[in-house]
C-alpha cells in the first residue's frame, strides 16, 4: 500500500469525472454549486446515528495536503484530458462545509453535511463522501439499537471476521463503540485507537485436545492455567459437546479446581453459542448458583441483533453481556445515503421525482432542534425544524415561548479554512459523549405523544418539519417546472 493516500479521494464513480471534464471544457469550473447529504430510512420516523463526518472531512485533508506531483502520477493514469490532469492536480478545496456532528441523531431529509464549493469539487466528493458514510451510519444505527433493546447489559462486538475488509473493521470499531458497545474483539482496533480488545475461546481450541468429555476439562483447565495470573477474563465456551450435561459441568469443575470464585480479579464464567440461549442460560445460572459461583458471567452468542435479544428477554433469558457480530458484519438496509445538489450559483434547484419520497428540497438549509418541556406533565418533546440559511438571523432572534432553539448544523470549514475548534468535536471520545448526551431524544421518541409543533405552526407535525419559507421555495420550483412542462 503507498504512503499516501490520494487513492482514497480518488475512491469514485467515473461518471464524475466525465462530467467534471464537460464543466472544464465548457467554462463551468468556476460555478459554485451546492449539495446536501441526507439519509432516506426504510421506515418512517427511523432515526439515524450520524458517523463518519470526521472521515470525511479527512478527504480534505488529504487532497490539501498531497502534492502536486503525487497527484498528477495517479491522474494521468485514469484521465486523457491534460488540461483536467493540471486542474486536478493543482486544485485545493477553497469551499465551505457544515453539517451534523459525530453522534448526532438525525431523520430523514435533513441535511447531514452541505457541502459549497465550485462545482467539480462538490462533483467528484460524492462518492467517497457517501462510501464513507453509508456503512458507518448503518452499523452505528443499529449498534445504537443493539444497545438499547439490551437492558444495560454489555454488548461487545464480535464482528471482524464476516466484515468486509480492513478498512470496514476500523470503521465498525469505532461506530459500537461511540454507540456503547462496552468492548470489542479486535486486536488492530485496540492498536489504533487505544480501545481494550477481549477474547473468549473458540470451539477448535476445545477440539484441539481432543473430543472427550476429560479434553474439554483439559482445554478449560490450561486456559484458565495461563490467564488467571493476568486477571484476564475467563469465559469458558461449554457448547462444544453438550452444554448441560457436559461443558457446564467441566466449567464448574476447572472453576473449583483452580481456585476461581467470587474473589477472582477478574470476570469469569461461561459461554453459550448454541442451541435454546434462554432455557440454556437459565439452567446454567441455577449450576453456577448452586455451586457458589454467584458472580460468573453468562454471555450469550450465536447471530444475534435487536429483535433475538427482545425475544430472550421476553423468556426469561439468564445474561449478562451478548456478543453481537453479524448483524454488525452484514446489516440489513435500513438506509438510503444520497448526495443532491440544492443551488447552483444564486438559483436554488431540487430533484423532482414522481415518487414523493424522492424528491429533495432545494437551498443552502441549517437545522434547528427545538425542545419543549410541559411543566405540568413533566413531559419533554422535541422536533427538528429546517430553514434556509437566509431565514437563520431572524430566526435566532425571534423567541418561542416555551421552546429552546439549538442550531445542530455546525460549521467545519468556512471558504477553504478549517474551524479547528469544530474539528475537535469529531474526535473518538468527544464523539461518544455526544452521542450519549443525545439519548435523551431516543428515550423522548420512545415516549412520545402529542407532538408539540402546535404551538409554533398551529397544526401537528412529522418529528422533521421544513420552515414555511422553505416549502414555499420548493413549491415555486415545482410550480414553475410544471407550468413548462
């Protein structure tokens, strides 16, 4: 792998190229366009956990920072037009992007990152921008979910080995984590980012001595033999065999037999990845009870997501941590990240589309979370409300009674210059806190009533609603689109 990392700007679509080459052939180059990122969810009123900003605001970096020969060698590789390889090669983002910070909560149709700047820089982001993004939404969303349906008890994400390559692992490790994953498995995660890796046992170490019911004691005995000195975790996985009239036993047996119980530094217990995970673990906790082992660990494993944990609890499940991968590994769509312009120059423009839910709204647009608190019902909601950029300074000075305005859109590079105090607000551990400051919204969407927009508009609303100054702009467009067609 080279030492730079042009290649990963360069991680894009040929269609934008092309196009870039008709705009600098044509005289566009100079034209300032202006795009927003936005999330489409599978289902309404899904929230989204924005991440991945801080990765792509890294693409900047990186173009900025490589020089010009470097990017020349790897343009003239991919390109014919020689007067497009000196643009390219020469060219630093001189724009301006804001958008949502890591941890975010958002919904759909609001803009996550507003990216302005002369049009083949806004172009040829996009699919690096939405390569990025896509994926680690998907997996902090539904780590986020994981988390939630889990009843406080830890989720340690298992899912390097079904991921799809390095990059994706890196990725992943970071979106649990901020979204409360307590712990992870990864060796490389906790080289880069200084986050503790764990591992339990695998059922080849069993069989690697033997298929007995004495190899699976030897197995759990030597394991316990070379960690218990380190106050490393020991977490027998008893389902090789038979789990009840076997592993449990053994388990118990290795306990005892090496002075592991209660007083023991570290965590201990057991594994289960097979079979009933509710009567299983319940039948094994009333072992490891009877037997004084109040304290053991049972952690639960075997494809696990959101609804089987509900499902577990439901019947009385005995756990203490799951270990979660493939839902992490290969999740199920619930996310459309897409990537529309909004202006070009002074004129505001929008995708129109037969389909409703396709159609994007056009201009430069900031979001507003506003709160509300009845005093009498102790009851807290809140919405979202999207304005145009324009509307922003009378907006701010305009009070709601009752209602708290915080602007959410945070301004990260402002005409080719980096807000440095902003960027800080990306990084790993500042990412989390924020995150865990904006469950308060998750639980107020889990609670929710009567929404609370009547106050403001006179009329119930979406949890997302556009300013009326918006929706009058994207009315206009349609009306005129409509009138010539």
């Amino acid at each position: 792998m080279r030492k730079d990392k042009f290649y990963k700007f360069l991680n894009s679509d040929r269609y934008q190229y092309t196009e870039a080459e008709i705009y600098f052939e044509n005289g566009f180059e100079n034209q300032v366009a202006t795009f927003d990122v936005f999330v489409r969810t599978e289902k309404k009123n899904d929230y989204v956990v924005v991440y991945g900003i801080k990765e792509v605001l890294e693409l900047i970096d990186i173009l900025n920072g490589t020089d010009y020969d470097t990017k020349k060698g790897y343009l003239k590789k991919l390109l014919e037009n020689e007067g497009l390889i000196e643009y390219l090669a020469n060219m630093k983002f001189t724009g301006s992007i804001k958008g949502l910070r890591d941890g975010e909560i958002v919904f759909s149709n609001e803009p996550i990152l507003t990216i302005t700047a002369p049009i083949i820089q806004t172009k040829i982001l996009e699919t690096p921008i939405l390569n990025i993004l896509n994926y680690q939404m998907q997996i902090a969303s539904i780590s986020s979910r994981v988390v939630r349906v889990a009843r406080g008890r830890g989720v340690v994400f298992f899912g390097t080995r079904r991921i799809q390559g390095f990059e994706a692992a890196m990725s992943a490790v970071k979106a649990t984590y901020v979204t409360g994953n307590v712990v992870h498995s990864n060796l490389m995660g906790e080289y880069y980012y200084n986050l503790k890796s764990i591992g339990t046992m695998t059922h080849s170490y069993i069989q690697s001595f033997g298929v007995t019911r004495n190899s699976e004691y030897e197995a759990f005995e030597s394991f316990i033999k070379v960690h218990k000195e380190k106050k490393r975790s020991l977490i027998m996985l008893i389902d090789t065999y038979d789990t009840l009239k076997i592993g449990i036993k053994n388990a118990v047996k290795a306990f005892k037999n090496n002075g592991i119980d209660d007083n023991y530094g570290g965590i201990y217990g057991i594994r289960i990845d097979s079979g009933d995970l509710a009567e299983t673990s319940k039948a094994c906790r009333k072992i490891l009870k009877e037997n004084g082992f109040e304290k053991a660990h049972i952690i639960l494993t075997s494809g696990l997501d959101d609804k089987k944990i509900e499902k577990l609890f439901e019947n009385g499940a005995e756990v203490d941590s799951f270990g979660v991968g493939d839902i992490f590994a290969m999740p199920p769509k619930m996310l459309t990240t897409v990537y529309k312009m909004s202006k070009i120059n002074d004129e505001n423009v929008m995708k129109i589309s037969g389909d409703r839910e396709k159609m994007s709204y056009p201009g430069d647009k900031e979001i507003y979370r506003l709160e509300k608190v009845e005093k009498e019902k102790d009851k807290k909601e809140f919405e979202d409300l999207v304005i145009l950029e324009e509307e922003r300074e009378l907006f701010e000075d305009t009070e709601i009674e009752g209602v708290k305005k915080n602007r959410i859109t945070v301004d990260f590079i402002e005409k080719g210059v980096k807000n440095e105090g902003n960027y800080k607000l990306l990084e790993l551990e500042e990412a989390k806190k924020y995150y865990e400051s904006n469950l308060k919204y998750l639980d107020m969407l889990e609670n929710r009533g009567e929404y609370f927009s009547e106050k403001i508009c006179g009329k119930k609303q979406e949890i997302v609603r556009f300013s009326e100054k918006l929706e009058d702009v994207k009315n206009s467009i349609l009306e005129k689109i409509r009138e010539e067609s």
